[in-house]
C-alpha cells in the first residue's frame, strides 16, 4: 500500500449543536498503510478532530456513494484514547467497505463514559468525511455494544443527518436500567465475600465503584473475586464455600459464569467514572424495594444485603445522557445473539417497548441468531442487514426478519460462515433479566 505522507486540511464551516456556524478541522494524512485484513482497493486515512477524538477513514475503491460511520464498543478506561479505538473496529467489521461502503469511526475524545459526548464525537467524524470526500448519497450509523447506546442517542439528536441506523449486541435499554443490573452484582457480591472493600479499609458506598483517588487495578478486584468464588480455577478445585459464593452471586443476579469478571470490573472502574467524573459524586442506582431471588437463603440475603437510595438529579442526568427516548424518524435495524453473555438479549425487548410508546416502532426492525457471543457475530449477518437496510431507504421495502433470513443465504456464500437467524424469536421483557426498582 501507498505511504504518502501527503496532509490534506480538512476545516469546514457546519451547524453546531445550538444552531450556530462552528469550525470542524482536522488533518487527514491521505493514502496511510490500511490496517491488515481490509480488503485491496482501500484507501485509509487518519486524524483528530477539534475535540481531541482520533478518526479513522477507509474508503473502498468500488465506493457504492454511501457511508457507514460506527459508535464502538466499550467504553474503554478512562483516560486519554488511542487512533487504535478507532482503527480495530473497521478490521472486525470489514464486511462493510468488502460491500463497497466507506466506513469513518472516532475512538471517542476520552476513555470513561459519556453517552452524548461520545454521539457528537461519531458525528464528528461524518462531518470530516464528508469535508473531505463530500456528502454521500446515504449515511448510515452503526453501533456496536455500548456504541448501541452512542447510536440510538445520536439518530435522535443527531438524526437529520442520517438515513438508516443499524445497531448490533447494542445496549438499548437505557443506562439507567442496564447499569442498575451491576448495581445489583456489587451488593450481592459482597454480601457474600466482603472483600471489596475488605472490612478493615476504608468503607465507601458500593454503587459509586471505587473512591475516585483509589489505587486498585484490575488485576487486583479478579484476585478478590477469585479469592471468594474461585472463579479463575476449574470447578472442581473450587472449595465448597467458593461453590457456594459463586452460585448464589450468578444465581441472583442472572449472570452468565463467563462474563462475571468483566461485569465485575464494569462495576468497580465504570461505575468510578460515571458516579465521580459524571455525576459529581451522587447515585443514579436504587435497590431499595428490591427482592433478590435465587440464592440458597433469599430471606438472609435481602435482610442484609446492602441497600441505597438514588439521588433523583443523577438519575436524570443519566437518563438524558443514555436513556433512549424513542424518537426515531429514520429506518432501524437491530441484531441480537439470544445467547448473548454479556448484554442479554431482552435489552431489545426494552428497546422495542420504548420504540413503541414513542410511535416510531414502525420504523424499526429487530432480528435475532441463534449466537452465543457478543462482540463479533456471523460476517454475512452484517452484510445482509446491510443490504436489507439500503433497500429500505432507497425503495421503501422495509424488511421482516423472515425477508432478512431469506436473503442471507448469497452473503453465507461470499463470506463463507453460516446465516443464523431465527426469524420467529422475541425476546422476553427485560424485566426478566433485571429486577424492578422504584426511581
């Protein structure tokens, strides 16, 4: 590939947030090595916006004249992020510019949360595409995960600007119900370990994750967690308390054995973030109310469990940073593994129920595989919806997920991996995975 080092300014007058003219500049070094496993015939380049968000281009070389711009996952730690952010996800979802779609992604302008700052920051990097390359026939969103949530705040803020949105293993529910499920894990789980904090440190309150001045690592809460359930050693060399410990706290909390590491440390670094970076210290998370079930002793555990009351303003702030609203104009697709380990795949359920109320549920066409994964699923999957989505907007032919199904069978061909779609599945409510809480 071309390693010119050739910089082409990119500074362009577009309408800010609050209506006013503002200046999006960036530098985009044209022709840079594109990252192993994009196909041949792409063009890559890279900046970082006015905001300090890196930004990723690739354009193919059979340019169909639409682009793809993608909310990833995550979010990462906080602290500063790397043009890699932006990079990994054009290599794991190259099924788009294999289709002949141009693909612009952002690493977000800092690690830690931040829902609508991380939407400004993808359309961001659709407005430096189309500075550079121009205004694309169509434009559509694609989020990943947690850039699920990025992508369904953005097509409403955002929405005027795009002309389909596609969201995959995408967190949908809303933060304030998503995260109260970790909210949920921290109480439970020290109920039953009492290691994190240890009683003889200074105690803090559990849903704020950590003190923000903490010198903990991650490293550092799996040696806890696997000091109390064993949870890093086979089963059978597991003692019987750490059995125990173990299925009480996945039992109650309805967690998959393979993800409760990774919510774990969710629970202690992103909850650090989001409580003392976000919400200037105050708790968006209630558990009053609940009734834990499932445990081998349900009345101990919630006579003693640990029990807080939100604070009704930081229930709101996380509500308008993340919570979607319905309100929808555009064409949406969604994809969902029903085996999902990480984001349970009633999370759409909630979605399609917000969707509904708002009046948009017409616009938005949810599929489901029979997957057992969540960050990457079927290749032709993508290419399907892909294809589905621009049939939609071009023609007007909203598909069903019988129609998706169907369709899929060419792009298994191409992509040689198998279509998994179950076109009569619905999920159950949300509220079968969560616990119910008062806010």
């Amino acid at each position: 590939m071309n390693k010119s080092a050739t910089v082409t300014n990119v500074s362009k007058l577009v309408l800010g947030m609050a209506g006013a003219l503002v200046i999006v500049s960036a530098q985009a070094q044209t022709e840079m090595t594109c990252p192993s496993g994009l196909p041949a015939g792409v063009t890559c380049y890279n900046g970082k916006d006015e905001n300090g968000a890196f930004y990723f281009i690739a354009k193919p070389a059979n340019w169909n004249n639409m682009l793809v711009v993608h909310a990833h996952g995550g979010p990462s730690d906080f602290g500063p992020e790397k043009l890699d952010s932006a990079i990994r996800p054009a290599v794991n979802f190259q099924v788009v510019v294999r289709e002949g779609y141009a693909w612009a992604s952002t690493s977000y302008r800092r690690g830690g949360y931040g829902v609508r700052m991380g939407a400004e920051d993808v359309d961001n990097a659709r407005k430096v595409f189309i500075a550079a390359f121009g205004k694309p026939h169509r434009t559509i969103v694609h989020g990943q995960s947690y850039g699920g949530s990025v992508a369904a705040r953005l097509v409403e803020i955002h929405g005027a600007n795009y002309d389909g949105a596609m969201f995959t293993s995408g967190v949908v529910s809303g933060a304030t119900r998503f995260y109260s499920t970790r909210a949920d894990m921290r109480a439970v789980y020290q109920y039953y370990c009492n290691n994190h904090p240890r009683p003889e440190e200074p105690q803090y309150p559990l849903w704020s994750g950590l003190p923000l001045d903490s010198k903990m690592t991650a490293k550092d809460v799996e040696e806890r967690l696997n000091e109390c359930t064993g949870i890093r050693l086979a089963a059978a060399q597991r003692s019987d308390q750490q059995k125990q410990n173990l299925a009480n706290i996945l039992n109650v909390t309805r967690t998959p054995e393979r993800t409760f590491i990774i919510n774990m440390d969710r629970a202690t670094f992103l909850f650090q973030d989001m409580v003392h970076r976000r919400l200037g210290g105050r708790n968006p998370f209630p558990n009053e109310g609940v009734r834990y079930t499932g445990s081998n002793d349900d009345a101990g555990l919630n006579r003693s469990v640990a029990r807080f009351k939100a604070d009704p303003k930081a229930v709101a702030e996380l509500a308008d940073d993340a919570d979607p609203t319905g309100k929808v104009l555009i064409p949406t697709v969604t994809m969902h593994a029903i085996d999902d380990p990480l984001v349970p795949v009633e999370v759409d359920a909630m979605y399609r129920e917000i969707r509904d109320q708002a009046g948009s549920g017409d616009k938005l066409v949810q599929t489901f595989t029979d997957e057992h994964v969540h960050p990457k699923l079927s290749t032709p999957q993508y290419a399907v919806l892909l294809a589905a989505l621009r049939e939609w907007m071009d023609a007007g032919h909203k598909p069903t997920p019988q129609s998706i199904s169907d369709s899929c069978g060419k792009f298994a061909d191409v992509y040689r991996e198998p279509c998994r779609f179950l076109p009569e599945y619905q999920p159950k409510s949300f509220w079968s995975r969560a616990y119910r809480r008062a806010q």
